[in-house]
C-alpha cells in the first residue's frame, strides 16, 4: 500500500481546529449577522455625525432698519438674498439667517429700478446679530449712509434694560441723550449719553427697569427735545435707538426709531 501514513495524534489535532470553525460557523446567525451589521451602520453614522458637527459654521442673524426720510422705497440686498423689499423710513426688518461672511456685499437699490442707491462691504459674524442701517448722511439731498453694528444677544440683567444709542442726525449735529422714570422731568433727569457725535454709538447702557421716556435734545439744551412714547419695561429688554433728523418739523429737531434687540 502506497502513501504516506499521518500519525493519529496529528489527525486529532486537525479534527479539534475544523470543529473549532465548524462551530464558529454555526454561531453567525442571521440574526446575529444582523445585529452585527447594525452596530457597524450605527457606528459610521456617528462618525460621519461628528464630522459634520466639527464642521458646521453657525449662520448671522441679520436685520434691516431704514432711518432715510429722503430714500425712495427701497429693497435691500444681502449677498443676493433679498432681507427686506418695498420698505420706508421707520421700517425695522426681522432677523434673516444668512452664511456668515468677512465681505458680505450689501446692495440698496430703489424699489422702482435697478440702479444702487448705495452699496457697502460688512462682516457678518457667525452665531452673531447685526443690524444693517440706512441712514441720510446729510451732504447732499441723495446722499445716503450704510452703518452694521453688531447687536446684543443675550438679554439684560434681572429687572434691568439695556439701550443703545447712535446718532445718524447731522442736521441737529451731536445731541445729549436722557432716560426720564415717569414723573420725573429732563430739568432733574441725568444725561445718559453727551455730546453723542454724530455717526457716534452710545451703549449698550443698563439702567432699573420702570417705565420711562427717551428725550434728545441738541448737545448743550435742555429745549427742542423729542420725547418717545413712555415705554413701560419690566427687565430683560434690550433695545437700540437711532436717533435721525425730523422730517417736517425744526421743534424738536430730531426724531428716533426704536428697535427691539432681545425682548
């Protein structure tokens, strides 16, 4: 008899490994495989999750106020998404989510045509509020001014309000700015923001929250002031206060618009 002859112990030995796989086998159900499968589908899901998340830029909430009491109805233009369309002096735009940008190109145009009124380069920071504001600079009847500021976000402190001021009025030129409690008057008030020039910003400026009124007078007087509608506050609110030139009237001199920032 030919061939060659394998010793019993190596055959044994041979037996236990093709019993050890043979079981290995038959552990690997379908339900098995199955669950196996999952865990691996769950787990590169969370993997490609987290790179998503290591990679998401938050956008900038933007806004728009015209402050223009010579500007034509106009749109305005963000980075070739339309924030507000049709609007006039006094219009306070909500929030829009635009991608956050470095250079975001802003373009006003009249709302009759295409041509820009005026155009402006502005940063828009992520997970931040800006407000983009139009404003007449004064030196010509066609003359306009583009302003974004970064606004507050977070509300003010327990029982407490925050206002910001800016001056975009150059026919009255720097104004003193004061926040009046009901029942008091300006004679004994205490100036909040003087000399405030203008293209100046004043605020944010935390102050008791009541019930008070705004008044703004030419730097230096204590006469020809606008005076708000008395604002009933009850803590948290923050607000911006572009103060403008009155359009029809020379008493007062000035005129503002008020914005709610966080309520």
């Amino acid at each position: 008899m030919s061939g060659r002859l394998v010793p019993l112990s190596k055959m044994r030995f041979k037996s236990s490994i093709w019993n050890y796989w043979m079981k290995k086998a038959r552990q690997l159900t379908l339900p098995r495989l199955a669950v196996v499968v999952l865990a691996s589908l769950v787990m590169a899901f969370s993997l490609s999750a987290c790179e998503n998340v290591a990679s998401y830029t938050q956008p900038s909430l933007v806004r728009v106020i015209d402050a223009s009491y010579i500007a034509p109805a106009i749109d305005v233009v963000v980075e070739g998404t339309t924030l507000a369309a049709n609007i006039g002096e006094g219009y306070i735009s909500p929030y829009g989510t635009l991608p956050a940008n470095s250079a975001a190109t802003v373009k006003i145009t009249a709302t009759t045509g295409d041509t820009a009124l005026v155009t402006a380069s502005a940063t828009l920071k992520a997970g931040a509020q800006h407000s983009i504001f139009l404003t007449d600079n004064g030196a010509a009847t066609n003359g306009y001014t583009v302003t974004v500021l970064e606004d507050q976000m977070i509300a003010a402190a327990v029982n407490h309000s925050a206002f910001r001021f800016i001056n975009e009025a150059p026919r009255i030129d720097a104004v003193d700015v004061y926040i009046i409690p009901t029942g008091t008057t300006i004679a004994n008030a205490i100036v909040q923001c003087q000399s405030l020039a203008v293209g100046a910003t004043c605020g944010y400026l935390s102050f008791t929250s009541q019930t008070v009124t705004v008044e703004i007078v030419p730097a230096g007087t204590t006469t020809n002031a606008y005076v708000s509608a008395s604002l009933a506050l009850t803590g948290g609110e923050v607000r911006t206060v572009m103060i403008i030139d009155s359009q029809l009237t020379s008493d007062p001199a000035a005129s503002a618009v008020i914005a709610a920032d966080v309520n």
